[in-house]
C-alpha cells in the first residue's frame, strides 16, 4: 500500500520504505583534479554514511562473481547530517517582476493547444492550469485552465469563466481584457478549427470592480506562483523561496499583453506582434494607440537553442524557460511545408510545456570533492548508507587529463546512453510488456519508486504525463537507473551502466591496465581524447552518440587506432548535447519515422531544438552504424539468449589468431549471466550494403539459433509479415566480425548487448574469454597491426561481395529455425 502526503512541503505521493536516500553529482565524468559536487536527500534518516569505492562489478546474480567494490579514503568518508531535498519539476517560463507588468486595465492573448485540459482527482498533480499569470493566491491576474477544462480570468478572488470546454491537442485562441475604470471584463475562447457540430461561443461579458492587485512574484507562462516557503520545496524553487503549481500540459504560442482592454480589432493586430518600424516603407507593427498600450509580445521561435523567452515588446521582459520544456514545436500558424524549424522560425512559436519536466533538481549541495591527481582512472561511486539500511550509490568516471593516458587501453563508457535510458519507467508503465520481453517482468524498488515519484523525471523511452514522448534527458537528478545492483526489466540482468561493469570487472581480473573515459569526453575533447591509446573498447550498448563522438571515433581508426565494439544496438539513435547547459548536463533525441519506438514525434518536430538537426536513426542521414565496428542491429529479444558458432572465414590467416586455443566446432559463449548465452536481447550483423566494409570477416555467428522471441528491426522490411523472427528470418542473428582500417587499424565487433555477461562464466574461464583476450592482447600491441597477406588486396563490391563465400558461410551454420 501507499501513502500520500498532501502537506504544502510534500505534495507528492510516496511509497514508505524505500529508497529514502536518492543522491546524485553534478559530474558523471571528472578530470583528475577536478571537484565533483554532491547532493542527498535524506526523507526520513536523521544522518547517513558516504564512503568512496571503486567499483569493479556491479551484477548480484549468485551464479556470477557477485558485487565487487572497493574502499578508498576520501575526505567526506564519515556520517553527515541527513536532510529532506525536493525536486521541483514541472516547466514553465519565468519573467522578472516588473513595473511594466503591475497593470491595472490589459490584455492577455495566446494561443493554446492543452494536451490535458482535464487535470482530474487522482492525477499526480490535479488541478486548474495556468496559462498566463501574476498571481498568489487571491491578489493579482492570470488566464487559467479550471477542473472542467474552461478558460477562466482570474483578477484577485474573482473569476470569470468562458463556459465551454477546450478541446484537446487543437489550437484555441483565448483573450481576456479588463478595463478598470468600468470594471467591464471580456472573455474570448476561438477554437481555429470549427466542426459542423460545435456550438458557436460567444465572448463571455462580466464586471469586476477590483483592478487586480499588485503583487512581487514574477509573471509566469505554463504555471502560477503557488507559495512562499522556506523549508527544502522552497530551497531548489525558481526563484528561490516561491513555489510554483498549476502546471500545463500543452503548447503556448504567441504570449501577448497590453496595458489597456483592446478592442476585438485591436486584439487581431496584435495577434502579429510588435514590429519597430513606423513609416510607410517598412512593415508598421501596432501603431497609434495600440503602440503606446504594447507591453509584451513573446516569440517563442526565437532563441529556441537557449535558455530564454524572447520579447519583441517595448521593455524587453525576456524570460527564463525553466526545467526544460519542449522547443522547435510547431505552432498555430505551421503550414506543412516546412519541417525545419531553422528555415521557418515565425512558424515555431509554440513551447510545449509538461508538469514532469526536470532539467536539473537543484538540490543544495552535501558535499564535494577534489579529486586527487593520482587517482586512478577507473569507475567510482559514493557509497550512501543509513544505521537503518538505506542505501544508495552516486557512480562517476575518473579520466585522466586530456593527452596525458595512463593505459594503452580505454574503456569508452557511453553516458549518453545511460542518459537515454534514465529512469525509465516502461516496466511500470508498460502495457505491453509481457508481450515484449515474453514472461512477467520483475521489477526493482527503483521502478516502483519511480512510478510514484513523477516529479524525478523520465527516460527518453518514456511519455510525459500527457502522453508526449520525452526528448530531452539531464543528468543534474537522481538517476536510479545509473547503478550497481540494478537489474533492468527487459534484460532480468544488468543493462547499460552496471552492465558495463562486467567488462571492467573481466579486464581488472585480467590484469590489465586500463583507463576509462566516456562518450561525452570523446564529443566534446575531439581526438586528442583517444589518439594515445592503441585500442578503445566499447560497453555493451553504446546506442545513443552525437555526431562528434562518431567523427572523433572514425578519424581515430584511420590513423591506425584499435577498435572493439564489445555490445549491441551501437551508434543507432541520432543525439545532440544541448548548447545552453554545461558540458554533457542535457541530451536530446526525436524518434521520427522509423527505428524501434516507444512514441514518434509529431510531423513537422523532428528537428532538435538543441542544435536544428534532423532526429531519429543515424542511418537515415547517410551514416550507417555499420560502418562503425562493422556490424549493424538486426534483431531485438528479451526472453533467451544462444551461442555462435565459428565459420570458415574465422580460419582466415588474416584473423585466426583470434581463435587460438577455441576448436573449431566449440559452442562459443552457451553461458552468461545475461539472458542465458553470449548471443542475446538486441543482436548485430555483418551487411556489407549497409555499410560493413567489403572486406569484413564474418567469423562467428549465431544464426538458427534464437527463439520466435526475437524479432527483426522494423527499419529492414516495408511492411508487416509473417517469418521476421528468430526461428525463420536469416538476418535474426548475431554475428562476430573483424576487419582491418587504415594504417594498420583494425575493428572487431562482437555484436550482443549480452556478450560480455558470459567473460566471467567459469571463473573467467571459457571461450568468450578467451577469444576478447586474444584480440585484446593483439590490438593494445604497440605499433601497426601485422599486414595482411598481399593477395588479400583485391577491389571488392558490396551487393555483390563474394558470392561463393556467402554460401560456404550458409553452409556452416545450423539449419534456420532449428535450436539447439
């Protein structure tokens, strides 16, 4: 059972017991020498316990080599004072208070399109919607949103409602002006789209005889000033000390105010605007009296990069966009014919706001720490601990300074992912989950704990509340999904971060020296990042990149780098780091119009606000993932994963060496801590048309093997059919491949999210350690890679590419459809 706390510092439910210590740093990936800062909130221990560890592996399975970590001294080791700290979430424009704005007679005007007018009892944040406001309580004015999804004016206690509900998802003019010396109140709700059957509205006429109030909060769009308060919900409030509530759910467009009640034409005039120039050889804006009553004039297709709300109005009362909303929105004026908010600006006008947004949860900082510069380069967590066994870690990646390696070997950890998967709520929240991974998932308390606390922010796999597809993540919150311990419900197993501790755990075990680094360090430091190390590897699912980190990759593999794609799914989904926050704070990803997708962006929005480029894969702006390590998704399945078996390009002089000490007919990685086998949940293969080099060695591969669960990609068919899964379809497989780049480079991929679950198997015993041992040992050697055999340089095609070696690869493996 839960509980809900419905005091004015906690308005949110809560579930009791558990995790009563969620913590996070302002950093995932630090420089030695560097400070890390770190924030806990405590709601319900008095104090608790921070120690600093090393984490080597973070899987619990008893079947494997259980948590590892390791104590390091560090300055805030000890017990700290606990405290209760409050996310604020919900988006909303900000704009100073100031004296333009305490009207007593105005205008307010906007277009709105709510994507839930109805906030009914039970929602987690019930309630009127404010649109435009200044107002607390009963003093001042705003445009709201009532419980029957009416537009009402609000002046001080009084209220006037236009009697008719909005329709959702559709463009409405609203309007209200008060003339103070009458006390005549005029209220407009003009839907843009008039169906035979809607009744026709006419203005709402009233009389108040109060002018409104003036009042010190600022004047907010997308949400109303709620309270004072001085307690934690006050403390990482904007502005600090005041609360704000009544959050929308919806776009905003074309935001105007005027300091007098216009007339209906005056009120059309507006609707374009203000514009400076006033003779007749340049497009006069208001002019005359409509002029003098101008206060404000927001567009909202200004500026979208950033952080600010622009006003084109007299006194400039720009705003500040606060907790991250959606931008580059089309707006009530967008014709269809331009998808690029960049080469139509006047036509995105729209913000859309949600009451989960979070871009950062403004805590109040705990403690911090400066990194030591001889502090080894590894992944490290704080380690947060109650008398009462509360618990929780706050993981961060320590790299070494830019140029100065410590390893010949780097670990590239892919944030951007974990970022992309931040909190995910599918498995509470997923109807269809069952269907999807083929048995009941099980969850963690985290699930359950997010599933009750909305206000700590979802994945990019998520809807907002309303229904809209999250496409912006932060990092500046709690992310209980970025841990040790944590087992994903897709998987049953690690995923993502504490997946990518088995392979830190398999080379530490190993005895190799090695640094790690992350995405974000190889985007934003460039080449100079990686250019020492003589081989990268990756982790298990680097999915989500931006284009520097796949440029910075590729010019670091024709000069003679060393790659080792160690996962699956990699380099899939297009992102973009958002300018107008700190280093790798905030990432953005759209779903467009083909990939695998939890939600699609609406036509005309699939360009990031963050950077104008187009969303969704990277393979449908020309840049193939195969091309990166070699092979390409082409299958996804949650229920059990296989084994490969070697072809007979794996005999290949070029890359058999791989394979010393591994026979040739040995059943390669039929173990694993992660679904059952080395091949499993989300699968790659070598296609040559896609962008697998012509002269790639497929030398392993678990084709035949998998279940009807696994199913192939929707982007590689046209429309739906029978056969595309893992007991029929032949690209339903995973594949290891090799191939050499320039200067004596080489990539070696081994092409499943589930790989590296199966290196300790047997006390690091087996086959896939073998194998990863062998091409490590090779590719971290010291300069160019041995050449290949001269006759091995021949032109090749790709449609066409050896024909005859396809059909002795056929020949090698097991009959389609038959498991064994």
């Amino acid at each position: 059972m839960t509980s809900t706390i419905t005091s004015a510092e906690t308005p949110y439910p809560v579930a009791p017991d558990w995790m009563r210590i969620t913590a996070y740093g302002d950093k995932w990936s630090v420089q030695q020498g560097e400070r890390i800062n770190f924030y806990v909130n405590c709601d319900g221990p008095a104090e608790y316990d921070a120690q600093l560890v090393q984490l080597i592996n973070g899987n619990t399975d008893p079947a494997g080599p259980g948590l590892k970590e390791i104590p390091a001294d560090a300055p805030f080791n000890g017990t700290h004072v606990g405290r209760k700290q409050v996310i604020n979430s919900g988006s909303y424009v900000l704009v100073p208070n100031r004296a333009p704005l305490d009207l007593e007679s105005f205008t307010i005007q906007a277009y709105v399109w709510p994507t839930m007018p109805h906030k009914v009892d039970g929602y987690w944040r019930p309630g009127p919607q404010a649109i435009v406001s200044k107002s607390i309580g009963d003093q001042g004015y705003g445009l709201f949103i009532n419980d029957d999804a009416e537009v009402e004016l609000r002046i001080n206690g009084d209220v006037v409602t236009s009697g008719a509900p909005l329709r959702d998802h559709a463009w409405t003019f609203i309007a209200a002006t008060y003339d103070a010396a009458t006390g005549e109140v005029v209220l407009y709700q003009e839907p843009q789209i008039q169906y035979a059957l809607d009744p026709q509205l006419a203005p709402t006429t009233a009389t108040i005889t109060t002018p409104p109030a003036r009042t010190d909060v600022p004047l907010t769009i997308g949400a109303a000033a709620d309270r004072y308060d001085d307690g934690p919900a006050g403390v990482s409030s904007v502005p600090v000390g005041l609360v704000m509530g009544n959050h929308y759910n919806g776009k905003i467009d074309s935001v105007r105010i005027a300091s007098r009640a216009l007339s209906r034409l005056e009120i059309e005039q507006l609707k374009g605007g203000a514009n400076s120039g006033t003779d007749e050889r340049r497009s006069v804006g208001p002019t005359g009296g409509l002029a003098a009553a101008l206060v404000a004039t927001w567009d909202f297709g200004k500026d979208i990069p950033t952080r600010r709300a622009h006003d084109d109005g007299p006194y400039k009362l720009h705003g500040d966009v606060i907790n991250l909303p959606t931008r580059a929105m089309t707006g009530y004026n967008w014709s269809g014919k331009v998808t690029d908010w960049r080469l139509a600006p006047e036509q995105y006008g729209a913000i859309h706001f949600h009451d989960d947004d979070v871009d950062d949860a403004r805590w109040a900082i705990d403690f911090s720490f400066d990194v030591p510069a001889h502090l080894k380069s590894a992944v490290w967590a704080v380690k947060l601990t109650s008398s009462e066994g509360d618990e929780d870690y706050v993981p961060f990646i320590v790299r070494p300074p830019l140029g100065a390696p410590t390893a010949k070997i780097a670990v590239i950890l892919s944030t951007q992912s974990y970022m992309a998967y931040a909190n995910e709520h599918l498995a509470a929240n997923a109807g269809a989950a069952e269907l999807l991974v083929y048995r009941v998932p099980m969850m963690q308390e985290q699930n359950m704990f997010l599933a009750e606390h909305r206000e700590y922010g979802g994945s990019i796999y998520d809807t907002h509340t309303d229904g809209s597809g999250i496409c912006l993540s932060s990092r500046l919150r709690p992310v209980l999904s970025f841990r040790p311990r944590y087992d994903h419900f897709l998987a049953q197993a690690p995923w993502q971060f504490p997946a990518d501790l088995h392979l830190i755990d398999w080379l530490t075990e190993m005895g190799y020296d090695f640094d790690v680094i992350t995405d974000e360090d190889v985007s934003y430091d460039g080449l100079e990042r990686i250019e020492g190390y003589n081989v990268l590897l990756t982790g298990t699912h680097p999915e989500h990149h931006d284009g520097h980190y796949l440029d910075n990759i590729q010019m670091y593999k024709e000069r003679g780098g060393r790659f080792m794609y160690m996962g699956g799914d990699g380099f899939y989904w297009i992102h973009t780091f958002h300018p107008a926050y700190e280093r790798g704070e905030v990432t953005e990803m759209r779903r467009c119009e083909s990939g695998i997708r939890t939600w699609r962006a609406d036509p005309g929005e699939y360009h990031h606000q963050s950077t104008g480029d187009l969303g969704g894969m990277w393979r449908f702006v020309g840049r193939y993932l195969h091309a990166i390590g070699g092979t390409g998704m082409s299958a996804e399945g949650f229920d059990i994963g296989t084994y490969y078996t070697r072809t007979p390009e794996s005999n290949d002089p070029r890359v058999s060496w791989a394979f010393e000490g591994i026979d040739f007919d040995e059943r390669i990685g039929d173990f694993g801590l992660v679904s059952g086998g080395a091949a499993g949940l989300e699968v790659d293969i070598v296609d040559t048309t896609l962008g697998s080099p012509p002269h790639t060695l497929l030398t392993a591969t678990s084709a035949g093997r998998h279940t009807e669960g696994m199913l192939l990609v929707m982007e590689d068919y046209g429309f739906s059919q029978a056969g595309i899964d893992g007991t029929h379809h032949p690209r339903v497989r995973s594949d290891i491949a090799f191939h050499e780049t320039p200067n004596g480079g080489a990539c070696f991929a081994f092409s499943s999210i589930a790989f590296c679950g199966s290196l300790s198997h047997n006390g690091y015993a087996n086959n896939i350690s073998k194998l990863v041992g062998n091409v490590l040992d090779r590719f971290s050697m010291d300069g160019p890679l041995p050449a290949p055999d001269p006759s091995n340089i021949i032109s090749r095609g790709r449609a066409d590419y050896d024909t005859a070696l396809n059909t002795t690869r056929a020949d090698s493996q097991t009959p389609t459809g038959a498991l064994s």
